[in-house]
C-alpha cells in the first residue's frame, strides 16, 4: 500500500458509485489522506454527499468546472480548510449527447466549445487555482484521466477524442509550467469502463468487446486497477515522472491488429 498519510488531496468528478475518481478517492482514503470532493450541480449533490459520508472527515463543496468563479471559491475553501494541497485528481469529462452518437463530421459548434471547456480546459483552470496551494506544500502530484481515443477512431468517441487529445497535450504543457515550482501534472489513458459517462456514448458495449478480445491481456480493466496506478502517480514512489500519459489498458495499445 502506498502511502498518503498527512497528505490533503482534492477529487473532481465523483458521479456514482462507479465513477473512476470514487474508486481513486477510496484508495487515497484507505491511503491515509484526506480529501475534498466536489459536486457540479444541486442535482448530484446528494450523491457525493452519502458517497463521502463512508470517508473520514471529507470536505465537500459545489464546483461546476466550467465557472471560474465556482473553481476560484473551491481554492478559498481548500486554501481555509486544508491550508494546502498535496494532490488534485481530475476525472470531469462531459460531451452534449448527439456528439456521441452523430457522425463527427456533424460536431455542433456548441458541441465542441462545451466539450473541450469541460473536458480540457478545466483542467487548466483548476490546476491554475490550486497551484499556489500545492506550493504552500513544496510542490504536488496533479492528475487526469484521459482515453486511447485522443489518438485514434472510436465509434461514436468523435469529440470526445478531440477533447482528450488536447488534454493530453495540456498535461506536457502544465507540467513544463509548473515542474520548476515541484508540481507535476500526468495522465492515466484507463482501459474502457463501464460509468455513467461511458453510457453516454453509443455502442460503447462494442469497445468492451473487443478490447476483452484483442487486448495482450485479454480482458478489460477494474476500477481498483486504475486506482492503484493513480495511487503511484500521486504518491512520492512517483516523484519524477511528469507529463506523461500512464496507459493502464491490458495491454490494448500495443496491438497492431
Ligand atoms: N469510463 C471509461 O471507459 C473511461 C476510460 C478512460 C477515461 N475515462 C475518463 O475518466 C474520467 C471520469 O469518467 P468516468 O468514466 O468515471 O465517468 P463519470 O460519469 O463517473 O465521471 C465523469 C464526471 O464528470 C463530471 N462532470 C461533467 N460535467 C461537469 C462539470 N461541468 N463540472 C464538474 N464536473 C462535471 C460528472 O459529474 C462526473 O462526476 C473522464 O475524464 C472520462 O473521460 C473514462
């Protein structure tokens, strides 16, 4: 078991029970450390609420990332409550729904502004309110989630992809940025899972197939996987890897056919 006692760390993207940052947020938990969850509506608050009630001592505050005066509060928060931050995980990804079904020659202006401010940007942003925080500490393991379809076709992952690509390219970015001041910023690309996010995009049961049947360890990935490889990127065991894109996938990436 890796160590995160002492550590404050803040946690984007808790949905359900089955969302990847719930699975991140357990492990960091069991880990030693203490965490921040966010919700981004009134609609989902009750969900996080009775997920973070099995934590100890959880902080809990609204953050639609996609307002910058929501991000700003959420530093105050931390900044009065935890009086800094040693780690900030990622996991908010959103497309409108005809964007993930429609051919992507069909991408709506609308469409793609949302996507890639929601599923991008926002990791600019949030990382930018917290890294004064991650200083007050000596520096911070910042951490996103992102998906093979960056760089390849995924039916029906259309902006999406575009979106993630762009992440990508934003985690080398900011860690370029923020290495001099001991932030580092780095991604895990997580084999296909079953979420609420991933039911948003038709015929996502497809990707589970296949990558069950050409992945060199055939079969898909669990959420505890994905958990444990975040655990290391956060972690000290991790302290100098930066901008990097971590694939935890069964292998899928390596196959030619
Ligand atoms: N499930 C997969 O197959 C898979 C594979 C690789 C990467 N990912 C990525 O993992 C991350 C987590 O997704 P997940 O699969 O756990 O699904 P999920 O639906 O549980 O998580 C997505 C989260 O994004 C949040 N979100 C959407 N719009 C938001 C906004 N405006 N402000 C704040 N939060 C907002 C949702 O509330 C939700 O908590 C995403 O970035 C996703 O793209 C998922």
């Amino acid at each position: 078991m890796l160590d995160l006692s002492g550590k404050h760390g803040l946690i984007v993207g808790v949905a359900n029970k089955r969302s990847i940052s719930w699975a991140i947020a357990q492990a960091a938990a069991a880990g030693g450390a203490q965490l921040a969850l966010t919700y981004p509506s009134a609609r989902l608050e009750e969900n996080v609420r009775e997920l973070a009630a099995t934590l100890q001592n959880p902080l809990l505050a609204p953050c639609d990332v996609a307002s910058d005066e929501q991000i700003n509060d959420l530093a105050a928060t931390i900044d009065r409550e935890f009086g800094g931050l040693d780690f900030f995980v990622h996991g908010a990804a959103f497309a409108p729904q005809p964007e993930l079904s429609n051919p992507y020659l069909q991408t709506s202006r609308e469409g793609f502004r949302v996507a890639l401010d929601v599923s991008a940007y926002s990791l600019v942003a949030l990382t930018r309110a917290i890294a004064p925080l991650m200083e007050k500490r000596g520096g911070g393991s910042v951490l996103t989630l992102t998906f093979l379809g960056s760089d390849r076709v995924f039916p029906n992952y259309n902006v999406m992809g575009v979106a993630k690509a762009a992440l990508e390219a934003s985690v080398r970015y900011l860690a370029a940025d923020l290495g001099p001041r001991s932030i580092r910023v780095n991604a895990i690309s997580a084999g296909p899972i079953k979420t609420l996010a991933a039911a948003g995009i038709a015929g996502f049961s497809s990707i589970l197939q296949v990558y069950r049947e050409r992945a060199p360890l055939r079969r898909n990935v669990e959420l505890a996987e994905v958990a444990d490889a975040a655990m290391f990127l956060l972690s000290h065991a991790s302290r100098a890897i930066t901008g990097e894109v971590v694939m935890v996938d069964s292998g899928f990436h390596v196959s030619g056919i």
